[in-house]
C-alpha cells in the first residue's frame, strides 16, 4: 500500500471552506492534499495528478458528483472515489456506489478521523487495484511475447517441414525396375519417421525407412544426418573407398557407430533393405523395426522374420543380413509403429492381424494402404506415421 506521504488525495467541492477543512486535516495526516473548486476543474486535476483518493461533493453547479463519478469510471483508471456530501438521500447513495463510488459520508462529517478511516479505505482498495491492474498488464505482455514466439516458432517449423519435404525422395518413383511408392505424415510440423531409397548399381537398389525416438525438431534433425551419413557411403562406394552400403548388416553397423560417438540421446528404429534386380534377391537388416514388413512374393503373403537392436544405443551391437529370393511381381510393405496409435483394435496382437488382413485383400499401394486404414479420416496424430511400399515394376496403383 502506497505510505500517507506518497499517496494524492484529491477533494473536489464547491464549498471553500469545506475543502480547506479536510485538506489540513488530511495534510497534517502526511498527505499530498490536491483541491479544485468544481466538477470540471476536479476531472482535469485527476487526469493530471491520478491521485489515489478522491472526495467529491454530490451537488454542485453543472457537472456534478455523480458526472465525475461516470468520467472516472469511462478514464479507467484505478481510483477510489468517496462521495462527502449533505445533499441527497439514500436513492442518491444507491446511485453513487452502483456508478463506482467505494464510500459515502455525510457532511459536515462529526469526527474526521471517520473522514481519515474512509480515505486508508479507499488507499488499501486503489492499490490492489493498481497492483491487480500492473499484474493484468504483464499478463497481457507475456501473452503478446508468447504469440509472438509462437508465431515465429511455427514460421521455423514451417521452414522447417518445407526444407525436409525436399529431402524426401519422389513420392511414386521407379528405379532399376523397382517402383518405390511412400506417405509421410508428420505428428507435428516435423517428422521423426524418414524414408529414402536410391539407386546403388545399374541393378541394385537400396532402401529404408527409420523411425527416430520422439517427435519434433529434434528428431528432425537425426533423420538430416541419417539421410546425410547414407549418402556418404554412397559416395564412398562409387569413388572406390568401400563397400559398406553393399550390405545392409554393415551400413547398420555403421549409423549405429556413428550415431553413439555424436551423444545426441536419439536412436532409431530402421529396415534397412537392398533389392538386386538381377538375382531377384532382397537383402534386409532390422533394428527394432516394428510393426514386422509384409512381403507379398507372387502368390505367397507373409511377414518378414528377424530382430534386431535400435540403431544408436548399443556399442556392441551387430546386425544380421538377411536374403529372400524375390518372384518376378512382389511388394513390400513397410510400416512405423506410429500406424499403431490410431488403429482401433486391442491388443497389439490383434492390430499386427488387422495389418496382414488389409494387405491379404488386396491393398498393396500406399493409395490403398492410406485409405484401408482410414488415415486420411484422422485429425491428430498421436506420432508420426510412415508407409513404404517396394513392388516389382507393372503394379498400379
């Protein structure tokens, strides 16, 4: 609460000698003591002083009491008004503390240290209003600041999602006879589920899809350095230096050395897959891939067999290749954990069943996966969810 030797007080009255009489009292009490003769003058001293109390006469000559009592409700400034009046009765009371007024006392006032006790009233209520009036205005500060940040963080993040769009390969693209269908469908403004594929040799063609711990931006950046670290063991492979991206096993091997040695704390879940186009062979590594793939080969459907650790945790990890001799027309399936969030059945088991069944009826194309699974009817997703899909070039889709 402000101290009596900080606090403005203002009296408005039209009656000289009331004024003066409040006014030493008050000043002798340690006040600041301010005095206007009428309505007008009183409205112009507030607007000027924005003292802490004001006592005001009821009657007086053209803008009255209860004038000012409306212009310092529409200033808006925080205030307490006592009305000091002999005039009027206790419809005029009603009518004064409806429009604002915090107190009424009826002149001549008997005792002034009632006058004294009203006005440390009205001081304790104008401070927690100016305190309550302070504390809304940081609020509203911090309100714009974080619209503001929000605002340019969802510019970062839109940045962002454009920059890793253009990552991703070609969405329906064929190469070396393979045809690479793929859905990305981001949780957030970033994905944390990345797919590549590429082509090795004039007959060999490699793939993946990797699923990075968590969500977000910092997930994003993981699935920058994977895309990054593979393609420089492309680069390696065809300027001679080794054969590392030849065998899923090692290339495994490898993004988990390298994901350990930059501490980020991520790891990821990836099938790591090449097809040789002229053996009709897939070759393919796990690292805690789930849900398994579904390889359709000809006329036989069946989930892919293996296991694996998370790529990034374990030094001592070692991945196994593993070789499926392909028929001339087949299709992969490949799916991250996140299509298990929206699917409605209970338990896992019986969304792993619900899974092979949409793709023993026929659905072998991301088109026809999406819309088995109802994905385009989900409004938010719980993570971020990728299909990938492998198949012998002449499937349409």
């Amino acid at each position: 609460m402000e101290s009596a030797y900080s606090a403005k007080i203002l009296i408005i009255d039209d009656e000289a000698s009331v004024r003066e009489g409040m006014a030493v009292y008050l000043e002798d009490s340690g006040y600041e003591v301010h005095q206007a003769k009428n309505g007008l003058e009183g409205l112009g001293e507030f607007k000027r002083l924005e003292p802490e109390v004001v006592l005001c006469d009821l009657r007086m000559p053209g803008f009255d009491g209860m004038d000012v009592l409306r212009a310092l409700t529409d200033l808006g400034i925080p205030t307490s008004l006592i009305i000091v009046s002999g005039a009027g009765g206790m419809e005029d009371v009603v009518n004064a503390l409806r429009l604002g007024a915090t107190d009424y006392l009826i002149k001549p006032v008997p005792n002034l240290e009632v006058l004294e006790h009203a006005v440390l009233r009205g001081m304790e209520r104008t401070s927690l209003l100016r305190e309550n009036q302070r504390y809304r205005e940081r609020l509203e500060r911090a309100n714009i600041e974080l619209h503001e940040s929000i605002r340019l963080l969802e510019s970062d993040q839109q940045a962002g999602h454009a920059v890793q769009m253009k990552m991703f390969p070609e969405c329906d693209l064929e190469l070396a006879g393979v045809r690479f269908q793929h859905q990305v469908m981001p949780s957030l403004y970033l994905s944390g589920d990345f797919i590549d594929y590429y082509r090795v040799t004039d007959t060999v063609v490699g793939f993946y899809l990797a699923d990075v711990s968590g969500h977000g931006a910092s997930s994003a950046f993981v699935t920058i350095l994977l895309k990054t670290y593979v393609d420089r063991l492309r680069r390696r492979f065809r300027n001679g230096m080794d054969e590392v991206i030849l065998s899923t096993a090692l290339t495994l091997n490898s993004i988990n050395s390298e994901l350990i040695s930059l501490g980020l704390g991520k790891h990821l879940a990836i099938f790591c897959g090449l097809v040789d186009t002229t053996e009709n062979v897939l070759k393919y590594s796990l690292g805690a891939h789930f849900p398994p793939p579904i390889l359709v080969n000809g006329d036989e459907i069946k989930t892919l067999s293996g296991t694996g650790l998370p790529v990034g945790i374990f030094n001592a990890a070692d991945y196994e290749e593993i070789s499926v001799e392909l028929e001339k027309d087949f299709s992969l399936i490949l799916l991250s954990d996140g299509i298990l969030e929206v699917l409605p059945q209970q338990p896992l088991d019986q969304k792993e069943a619900f899974i092979l069944e949409k793709v023993m009826e026929g659905n072998h194309t991301v088109p026809t996966l999406m819309e088995a699974f109802k994905l385009s009817e989900v409004n938010e997703l719980p993570d971020d969810i990728a299909l990938l899909v492998v198949s012998q070039t002449g499937i349409k889709g």
